[in-house]
C-alpha cells in the first residue's frame, strides 16, 4: 500500500515538473515571437519602411496569437496542444491518486475496527 502511495507521489512530482517545463517552453517560445514581431526601438525607430504590405487577408500574428491559439506559430500552439495535454492527465492522476488515497483510508478503518474487535475477543477468552 505504501508503495503504490509513493509510486503515485512520484508520478504527480514528474507529471509537474513535465508542465513546469513544457509552460517555461511555451513562455520562451511567446517572447521570442514577441520579440521578433516588436517594431524597432532606439534611433532606428523613426526610419521610414518603404517595403509594401502584404495581401490584407493575412492575419496579423501578434494580435491573432493572443485571441485564438491556433493563429500562432506552429511550435507554440504544438506546445499549447501538449500543455493541454499535460494538464489533462495531470488531473487525472491527481483524482485518482486522492480516490486511491481516500480509499486506503477507508481499508485502515476497516481493518483498525477488526483488529479492536479481535483483541477484545481475545481479551474476552482470557478473563473467562
């Protein structure tokens, strides 16, 4: 019983340190798209752009990325995707480790109330 408790603390631990990772991922990958979307600053800033713009149909990324996930960079919303995933099975494990918790509880009181009664049998016999 023990070790099944602590195989699933150490399975919730890995599945946390998982996302920590996949959402510093996600962080790293927003600001670098970010970065490279920001208009210039310093004295280059006010240096006139004669390049024409593209087709008007094209989303704009920056604004897109923040409203609907899917407009995003393909290795951010991949990460998303798996964030999502994580997440999902990370609740998972975590209800199933409190129902196996909560059931284990329940087994020591089962089995604390069969031991008392045991011993008070026991303690019956031998006053007779």
């Amino acid at each position: 019983i023990l070790e099944r408790k602590r195989g699933l603390e150490v399975e919730l631990e890995e599945m946390q340190n998982e996302m920590k990772k996949k959402e510093k991922q996600m962080k790293l990958a927003m600001e670098a798209e970010i970065q490279r979307n920001e208009k210039p600053k310093g004295p280059n800033r006010m240096k006139p752009n004669f390049r024409r713009p593209r087709s008007s149909s094209r989303p704009n990324v920056k604004e897109s990325g923040k409203s609907n996930p899917e407009a995003a960079p393909p290795h951010v919303a991949a990460l998303q995707n798996e964030i999502i995933t994580l997440r999902k099975q990370f609740d998972l494990v975590r209800h199933t480790s409190m129902d196996d918790i909560m059931s284990l509880h329940r087994q020591s009181e089962e089995w604390s109330n069969q031991a008392s009664r045991a011993v008070a049998a026991s303690l019956a016999e031998t006053e007779l």
